[in-house]
C-alpha cells in the first residue's frame, strides 16, 4: 500500500516540475487505479476474515458427511470411501439465487485438525454429522470432537452458527435428535469438569451456560441447533438451514 502512494506522489512530482503546470498523465491515472485496487483487495478480505465464507462440513470418519456433501454440490448420490483430503463445492440456494462454499473436513482423527485449522479463519458455519445408528458406540469420540470444535477460541470468539446433523435417521438404530443430543450434553458437561482445571485460555474457550448443568439451549455464546436427516433422500431439512445461511 505504501509503494503505491509512494509512486501517486512521485508521479504527480513529476509531471508538475517537467512541465511547470499541473497535468494529469496516463502514468497518475495508472497509480490511481493500483491503489483503488489495492483498497478493495484489503476491504474484500477483511469483510472474508471477519464474515466468512466456508460453511465446514465436521464428523467421524464413516458419519456419512461426503455421501451428503455429494447429494448437496452435484445432487447425486455416490459410493463414499473415509476422505483424506478435504472436498470443496458450491451449494446452489436457487430460492435466493445464490450459493454458498461447502468444504468436506476429513473425518481421520490423524489428520481432521490440520484441514480445520487451515479454513478455520475463514469459516462462515459448522454442521457437524453425526451417525444416530452407531452414537451409543462412538458417543466419546463424538463428544470428544464437537467439544474441541466448540471451544477452539477462533470458533468460539466468532459466535458461528453450529447444526449438528444426526444422519442416518431411517435406520432402524437410529436415534431421534433430542436423544443424540441429551447423550452429547452428558459426556461434554463430563469433559467440562475433567478438563476444565487444565484448560488453557488461550488453547480452548470455557463453554459457558445460563444453567449449572451443560445444556445446549443454554450456552451464552453459541447457538447450536439438532436435526434429523438421512442421505441422499432427506436432506431438506439441512438444505433449509443452509438457505437461512446464504
């Protein structure tokens, strides 16, 4: 920026003392525009950092988050293997006429929190999958996960919009919503009292509450909301929380 405006002085600098009156070159019109540019440049991306434009697609490796990021970018239904590497799309919101960026996080506990902490700063939204057939046997490593989600303070400080997804509803296992969501708000108020002497400040934000127990609904801070959907037939639900989004 400061070599931009360096080179608008010089160059009105020198068109006036070449010719004795003030004159307007090619070469100052040229300098004017690099820095108009270099203004949008700077505004655009700090409207990005602070508003955000990924929404992050988070779960357990095998939750089903690439069968629905599939469904929701190209509409069609796919055979999935556990991702390493992230997925990237436009969702179309045709009732706004707009769209919004889908990033597909890998589930891997090795390699999940690399690719969070590369769209972190740029997230716009969470939706969290969450497999409602198998929560009974994955409910810590579930836990553990949206706990770490929550309370990392680039999240956390920014107050993003959370959809927990509870997919797979029409298996027969399948548990409702509010089921999925009374067994996570357990195990996090117990990872709240085991962690909460050694949590570092400047690692992880307190998940604070209007209650004396962990509850959902009471969190001063974030705003974390439950369905039921099952990919690639029902998907409207989240489809409509997108829409809200865009």
């Amino acid at each position: 920026m400061e070599f931009c405006l360096g080179s608008f002085i010089q160059a009105v600098d020198d068109s006036y003392s070449s010719s004795g009156d003030w004159q307007f070159p090619v070469a100052v019109l040229v300098a004017i525009v690099v820095v108009l540019i270099s203004f949008l440049f700077f505004f655009r991306s700090f409207f990005q950092s602070t508003r955000g434009v990924h929404v992050l697609l988070l779960g357990l490796a095998d939750s089903g988050k690439t069968r629905i990021f599939a469904k929701l970018v190209s509409k069609n239904d796919v055979v999935t293997q556990t991702s390493m590497q992230t997925n990237e799309g436009d969702v179309v919101i045709a009732e706004k006429g707009s769209s919004l960026r889908l990033v597909d996080i890998p589930g891997h506990n090795r390699i999940r929190s690399k690719f969070l902490e590369q769209y972190k700063k740029t997230a716009k939204a969470l939706v969290f999958v969450v497999d409602s057939a198998s929560i009974q046997k994955d409910i810590r490593d579930i836990a553990e996960f949206l706990f770490d989600v929550l309370t990392d303070p680039v999240l956390y400080d920014r107050s993003l919009p959370v959809l927990v997804a509870c997919n797979k509803s029409d298996l027969a296992l399948a548990k409702k919503a509010s089921v999925v969501k009374e067994k996570l708000e357990k195990e996090i108020e117990l990872l709240q009292k085991s962690r909460g002497h050694s949590l570092d400040k400047a690692e992880r934000r307190e998940l604070r509450c209007k209650s004396d127990s962990f509850q959902f609904d009471q969190l001063a801070k974030l705003r974390v909301e439950f369905v039921e959907c099952s990919s690639p037939d029902n998907l409207a639900v989240l489809h409509e929380w997108l829409q809200q989004l865009a």
